[in-house]
C-alpha cells in the first residue's frame, strides 16, 4: 500500500488513497511529454477524516487542471507530508488554524496565471479555459473547506502553478504533542543571521529562534546582510536568506559571503514551490524553506545542517 495514508471515510474505512489512483491513472493517460514526480513524506502519514470520493474529485480536478496548463509538455509534481501549524505560522500567513494536518502538494511548471486570475480562481463561474462551466475550483475549495482544511494557490505567468491542501489530521492535539520537535530545540546559542525585506518576518522568526536557543542577527537586504556577515563571519553558524531580496539579488548575495568564507552555512526561503532548487547554484546553498515555514520546520532545517 502507498505511503500516503489510511484514509479513515465518514462510512467506512478506505484502504488505499486517492492519490494514488490518481497518479496511476495521470501516467497512463496523459501525455508522454508530462513527467509526473511523486515524493511522499518518510514514514507514516497521519490520518484524516474524509468522505474519499469528495477527495478523489478534488486531486482528480487538479491534476487536470495541471495537464491543461502544459499543452507543450512539463513537469508534473505531487507530494504529501505531515505538517504541525503553530502559532508563529499562524502569525506569519494568517491560515490554517493551529493544528496538525496532511499536507498535498501539487504543482506544474505550466503557463501560469496572473495575479488578477489568482484573486478569482475560486470564484463560481470563473474560468482561465476557453471552454468550461468554471465549477471545478469554486467546488474544490468547498470539499476542502468542508472537511475543515484549507486550500492556497501561488502562480506566476510563466512558473507555472502550486496547490496547497491542508487537510486536519485525527487526534490532531495528540499528533501535535508527539510531532514537537523536542530533540532539535536546543540551539545551543549558536549565531544565526536572517535575511528578510519584511520586518514582520524578521521579527517572528528571531522570537521563534531565540525562544529554543539560537542567538539571532537581523538584516533586511542583501548589502546589509553581507556587512553584518563581514564583521561576524566567525560567530555566524547559519545564514538565511529569502530567495527575493531588493538592492542586490540573492544568487550575487550568497557569492559575496561565500568569497568572505567559503564553509558559509545558507538556507534559501521562497514563497514559491516551483523550481526552488532550480533557481539557485546547489553548491553554494545547504537547505531550503518553503514560505510559510513552521518553527518546526526552521529548527529540524537547522538541526539536519
């Protein structure tokens, strides 16, 4: 059976996962110029309370949508994890409420939308296709609204499109307490500076840090990052930087404090899914974040490095 999960149904007990399915269907049926790429989380999803037709209708809807938007071919990607949304996520993106949740993932490196087509995606009636009712979206956000989860969709004309669907998970205060990251809590004081042109970001994430341990330097671009770095390049164990800084860009900031030490530690942040590996040298970056991150996710991101 998939690692993706035992779906508990409001009728009876699903074996199986609708994803699964899915994708076996999508590599059979769709178009040998879309390569479709599965990455499921290590071990043991949690379980959620759904009614699995509804679910089916919902990926089904998705991947569709995701085949249309690559009338020339292109990537296909979906994935699941466990996910624990803490207040400091909360405070940082407004949404899901507090909670553990399964996490599905779908993305395309397909045409795109615009940002006036993203404010009305899930309206009824609303449609990017030349032909079509428009339901399919506005029916989606209301099965997943429905089973208590949330929907988020982030596009860029050009890069495609990403879904994110958070569905609760059973016993989520219990699966909350288990997933708390105790055995990476502990900074051990360690100097992280962190990048980031938005001030609220900043400031959650230095409270999040200092709270288990890590001592934290702030810097709101690229130029102040690199005079900060210059001066405490010896003390400084991690740097991270969001993908998009104003001033000077990302890729030029990393390269400046790689020439003051080569050993530089840097974890890259983005607000989008799509081709964030792609878009910077791998040599010279250790670990990315896909915004908005739990401290969870920050600190087991630390730890590993």
């Amino acid at each position: 059976m998939d690692s993706f999960s035992i779906l508990l149904s409001r009728n009876s007990l699903f074996l199986g996962s609708p994803l699964t399915e899915i994708i076996s269907v999508a590599r059979q049926t769709f178009p040998k110029s879309i390569e479709i790429q599965v990455n499921h989380a290590s071990g043991d999803l949690w379980m959620v309370s759904v009614d699995a037709t509804q679910i089916h209708q919902v990926l089904m809807n998705l991947f569709v949508n995701a085949r249309d938007a690559m009338p020339n071919g292109g990537s296909l990607m979906a994935s699941t994890e466990n996910i624990v949304i803490d207040p400091d996520y909360v405070a940082r993106h407004g949404q899901p409420p507090v909670g553990a949740y399964i996490l599905i993932t779908i993305a395309d490196t397909g045409i795109g939308m615009t940002s006036e087509m993203l404010g009305r995606i899930f309206d009824p009636f609303f449609t990017t296709k030349e032909t079509g009712t428009g339901l399919g979206l506005s029916t989606v956000q209301g099965i997943v609204k429905a089973h208590g989860g949330v929907i988020e969709v982030e596009s860029q004309i050009g890069q495609g499109a990403c879904f994110k669907i958070y569905l609760p998970a059973v016993d989520s205060k219990e699966v909350e307490a288990s997933a708390a990251p105790a055995d990476l809590s502990d900074g051990k004081g360690q100097l992280v500076l962190f990048v980031d042109d938005e001030s609220a970001i900043r400031e959650i994430a230095q409270q999040s840090l200092e709270t288990y341990n890590y001592r934290v330097m702030l810097a709101s671009d690229g130029i102040e990052a690199i005079d900060i770095y210059t001066q405490n390049y010896r003390s400084i164990a991690f740097v991270i930087i969001d993908m998009m800084m104003p001033h000077l860009d990302t890729r030029s900031t990393i390269l400046a404090l790689q020439q003051i030490n080569p050993q530089v530690q840097v974890v890259v942040m983005s607000g989008s899914f799509l081709n964030l590996e792609a878009m910077i040298d791998q040599s010279h970056v250790r670990a990315y974040l896909t915004k908005p991150f739990t401290t969870a996710a920050l600190l087991e991101t630390l730890a590993n490095i």
